[in-house]
C-alpha cells in the first residue's frame, strides 16, 4: 500500500540503537521525512570510517539497518565506542553504540 503523507516522519533523524550495548548486532533506524540520497555509517572514536551501511537514494519513511560489529572488509571489530553518522540532505544525525565482544 502507499504511505499517506501523515503517516511520513516529520523529522530525519537516527534513533538510539537497539540493543546498546550490543552483542553480535544491532538495529539502526532511520526516520527519512523525505525522498534523497542517504548515508549511513560507522566511524571509531578516532573519526576514522570503518563501515558504510547505506550510500544511496531512498524513499521518506523509516528505515531499518542491522549492524552486526563488521567492518567494510568483513573482519569483526574490537569492543569499544563507535560512533552512528546519518546524512540526509542538509540533515546530519549521529548515535553512540557500543559493542561488546
């Protein structure tokens, strides 16, 4: 069926992590209040990229991504802090997550 515009997010934002702390996984959620290209990713505490989980045009509405603590090469990383970056437009959202190995 087609969304009704009452039904689309309001705000583009990245909600908290569930679960956070994690262990494998993750789910990030993305509220998109409209249409537009959209990255997702994951940076260390050092502000290094170590993962992209969306770099693509999608639709308003909301959008779920599991994280499952890999980097882009697939290797799993080590417990610590990372940080959530959400781009939409002219819209920047971040969350902390924090894996546990």
């Amino acid at each position: 069926g087609f969304a009704k515009e009452a039904d689309l997010p309001v705000a583009t934002l990245l909600s908290p992590p569930a679960p956070n702390p994690f262990n494998p996984q993750t789910m990030l959620q993305m509220a998109l209040a409209q249409d537009g290209m959209v990255e997702l990713a994951i940076y260390n505490l050092r502000g290094v990229r170590v993962r992209t989980l969306a770099s693509r045009a999608m639709t308003a509405g909301v959008h779920e991504v599991i994280w499952n603590g890999s980097s882009d090469d697939g290797q799993a990383l080590p417990s610590g802090v990372y940080i959530a970056r959400l781009v939409a437009g002219s819209i920047t959202s971040v969350q902390r997550l924090t894996l546990v190995r």
